[in-house]
C-alpha cells in the first residue's frame, strides 16, 4: 500500500478527540449535542424563572413603597408651595364668599366628588355644611373667579380638596 494511502486509512479509523462522546466511546454528533445543550439551558432558564417568581413579592413591596414615598413628597412639596403663594397672595384674596370660606368650598367640593360628581346633590351636601342654595351659588362663581384671577386662591383650594392643606 503506498505511504498516501496508509495515512488517509489511520486518519479514517482513528478517534476523534476534543468532542462530546456517546456512552460508549463514540463521537457524538453536532445535532445530539445542541439537543443535550439545548436541555441542559431549559432547567437552567426554568430555575431562573423560579428565582424571579420568588422575587417578585418583595420587588413589588419595594416599589409599592417607593411610589408611596415620592407621592408623599410631591404632596409635601405642593403644600409648602400653596403655603408659600398663599402668603404673597393680595388682601382679601381668601375672604369668605356669601359665608363660605374656602376650606368649606374645598370640603363641600370633595364631598361632592366623593358622592360620584352628580350635580343634583349640591344643594344637599351644602345645607348638610350649613350652606343654603343661594349662599353656595355665589360662593361658586365667586371662587370660580377668584381662582381663575389668582394662582394662590387656585393653589390653596387645590391642597384643600386633596387634604394636604
């Protein structure tokens, strides 16, 4: 046999080495091995996911806790804001309208939102506070267009009707 030929023979019949082998000695194929790799990356991605699964209460306990902190702050903020402009705010400017002061005005506001925002019960909620009808017409329009003139009157009802004032 010539010298070629005897290599090319030892080349076909010796092992490869370097790869992955089967239960008894032979070389696995690619297609084999990505599915053994391919299972092997499934329980990992699954123990992942139980990982995560057992985080999540306490993630969201966090962030639960976060956002109520940064409201907390931003509410704190548009107080001292509301207190500051009241102060600048012109004489006169938070007078009683008709005999409504305007934390009445915010409270019977709220109210009124609190029972759904229907109109039709006004006229209740304000004689419930003391207020007759004609007393509250005129508080409406007269805050209405003091708010509207004014950004302080406006900032102290808003912090008033939210409960941080």
């Amino acid at each position: 046999m010539p010298d070629d030929l005897i290599c090319e023979s030892l080349q076909m019949s010796a092992p490869r080495s370097g790869g992955p082998l089967d239960h008894e000695g032979r070389p696995l194929d690619s297609a084999a091995t990505g599915r053994q790799a391919g299972a092997m990356g499934l329980f990992k991605q699954l123990k992942q996911m139980k990982d995560v699964v057992a985080e999540t209460p306490d993630l969201i306990k966090n962030a639960q806790a976060m956002q109520q902190s940064q409201m907390q702050a931003a509410q704190a903020q548009a107080a001292a804001a509301a207190q500051g402009q009241a102060a600048a705010a012109p004489a006169g400017s938070f007078d009683p309208i008709a005999g409504v002061t305007i934390e009445l005005y915010a409270e019977i506001s709220r109210e009124l939102t609190e029972r759904g925002g229907d109109q039709s019960q006004v006229a209740g909620i304000a004689r419930e506070k003391g207020v007759d009808q004609a007393s509250w017409d005129a508080a409406v329009a007269g805050w209405n267009q003091r708010m509207v003139g004014n950004p302080a009157v406006a900032q102290r009802f808003n912090a008033l009707w939210r409960g941080v004032g």
